[in-house]
C-alpha cells in the first residue's frame, strides 16, 4: 500500500511529464477539471479495455468539461504507438521513473496473481479547477471504472 493516497479536497501535486507528443503539466490547466488515470501498461488486454472506455466517453466527458490524461511508466515511443493502435483521442503521460505515480500513491505494493509485487495500483484522481481533488478512487477494476466514473460525476 501507498502511504501517500490523496483524498478529496488535497492539493494535487504539480508535474510536468512527457508525452507521446510533447509535455503536459498539471499546473497548465487550471481553471480544467483533469482526469489522471494511473494504468500499469499500455497494450496490455486491462489498460486497453479503460483507456478505450476513456476514448469512448471523451465527448461526454469533454462536454461537462473534463479533460483526461493517462500516466503510465511506459515510454513516450510506446505511448505513441497505443494512441495510433486503439485511437486514443486524450494525453498519454509517460511517467518512466515513477515519480508521479509515487506523488500520486498510485505506485506501491498490490497483489498480482496472489503475490505480493511493487507496481503500478490502477487508480483515478479528479483535480477540479482549482488544483485540488474532486475524486480520488484507488485499486480500481479495468472493467466498468470509466461508468462508475462518470456516476460519480454526475456525467
């Protein structure tokens, strides 16, 4: 477990990351509600199934004035290649040293397959316009997490 778990109403931790085609910082969208989902790996069956969820709700997301931003320890090179594979329409962040997922307690112990392993946790950190979290849901599923997600956004 991650001690470093944000709660709502925290100050999300500036970064500035890499991206498959350039940088994104945090603090660049203020006045933005921010999506950042934390995902172990790109083009893994999981990640692919959330981050196409995320594709397939971008306009409605986009709409109530969500933008989203996947952070990741791939590369950028890989992060480019899943964006052109699955047609991903939002950031990909590439966070190879896992500073931010540290930041965020979105990199820890979990199980895998009954064992205990350091990884990356699936999670999801709404920032609202301010800066500070809106949501903060940890050890998420794959499957279904973009729906829940939106319920508890009211989107």
């Amino acid at each position: 477990m991650s001690d470093n778990r944000l709660a709502v109403g925290d100050t999300a931790p500036d970064f500035t990351a890499t991206t498959d085609n350039g940088t994104f910082t945090l603090s660049q969208q203020r006045g933005k509600h921010v999506i950042l989902y934390f995902y172990p790996a790109a083009m893994t069956p999981g990640c692919t199934t959330e981050a196409c969820d995320f594709r397939d709700s971008l306009d409605a997301l986009q709409a109530a004035g969500y933008e989203v931003v996947g952070v990741s320890k791939d590369t950028p090179e890989k992060l480019a290649q899943f964006r052109d594979k699955e047609s991903l329409t939002f950031t990909l962040a590439s966070d190879e040293d896992k500073s931010i997922q540290e930041t965020y307690g979105a990199w820890g112990e979990k199980k895998n397959y009954g064992k205990v392993v350091q990884g990356s946790i699936r999670s999801t950190i709404v920032i609202d316009p301010d800066g500070k979290v809106e949501l903060a849901l940890y050890n998420v599923k794959a499957t279904g997490h973009v729906a829940r997600v939106r319920r508890e956004l009211g989107i």
